[in-house]
C-alpha cells in the first residue's frame, strides 16, 4: 500500500510491502526511521524545531514539532517491535526556500529543524545514518518498509540515501 504523509503527519508500519512518502520538504524535515530485523519504519514530516513556541499544539498534533514528533515516532515503531539498537535513521529537507541565498535566511527554520534533529538524536544514543539536509530545493521522501530503503527525489534527479 503507498501512503502519502502530510505536512505535520507521521505513520508507522510493520508491513513489508507498504511505500510511504512525503512532499515538499523544502524548510521541513523528513525523518524516515527503519528497523531491519523487526521489518519496522516510519516517516515523520515536522515543520518546526520546539514544540515550546505553540504547547498546546504540541500536544494536539506532536508531528508539527520535532522535540515532541521525533520520540512519538520511536515509540509507535517500538510499539510494533522495532528495537533502538537497529534502528536505522536517515533525515532530508532542512532547506532555505526563500528568496535569496542560505546567508540571507533571517529566520533559519531548516537549518534550525536539522540542529534540533540531530541535538534530539546525539542525547538518545542515536546517530543519522544518510542525510540531505540544507541547500535551497524542496524535496520528496520516501521510504519503502520491506527494504528499508530511501529515496530523496529534488530538481527532477532521485537518489537512494
């Protein structure tokens, strides 16, 4: 089955021939969580870094953020017998997609997103396994659960992380 996850969406699956994939990662990320042994993933697609800025929407929909979309999505994947230890975790999205260059980006909400990502990662044990984060294109996400695999489509070209 081929799922399609929204801005602020995440799923989890345990079923080896599910394809789920997100769009326009431009400042958002795309976080796509794979557990070989247990044939276990996830896709998370996050728009902020702190749920602190809006709580009570980080409690409503935990997606949005990454500090509360980040563990939710460990956790849904643990739930259908995923383990830590073989998780395999690969991130994309995290761009300026504005006018102008990645100097002129006054808000810096990609970069911001991938710091967050990677802070959240390195305190629980965890570290990035492929990445295309940064630059000035969106991107599509997806990530085929019987396989693992991971796919970062942007200008037209495609390429497996």
């Amino acid at each position: 089955m081929k799922y399609i996850i929204g801005v602020a969406e995440m799923k989890v699956s345990d079923c080896g021939g599910d394809i789920l994939t997100t769009h326009a990662l431009g400042s958002c990320l795309g976080v796509a969580v794979h557990d070989p042994v247990a044939c276990v993933g996830g896709l998370l697609h996050v728009m902020l870094p702190l749920s602190t800025i809006a709580e009570e929407k980080g409690r409503e929909k935990p997606a949005m953020f990454i500090d509360t979309g980040l563990p939710r999505l460990f956790v849904e994947c643990y739930g259908l017998g995923a383990k830590k230890s073989r998780m395999i975790v690969k991130a994309a999205g995290g761009a300026h997609v504005g006018k102008g260059d990645e100097d002129d980006d006054m808000f810096r909400i990609g970069r911001r997103n991938a710091t967050m990502l990677r802070k959240l990662l390195w305190r629980n044990g965890v570290l990035l396994d492929g990445e295309d984060l940064g630059g000035t294109c969106s991107r599509t996400m997806t990530l085929a659960i019987g396989s693992g695999e991971v796919t970062i489509k942007a200008n037209g070209d495609a390429m497996t992380l």
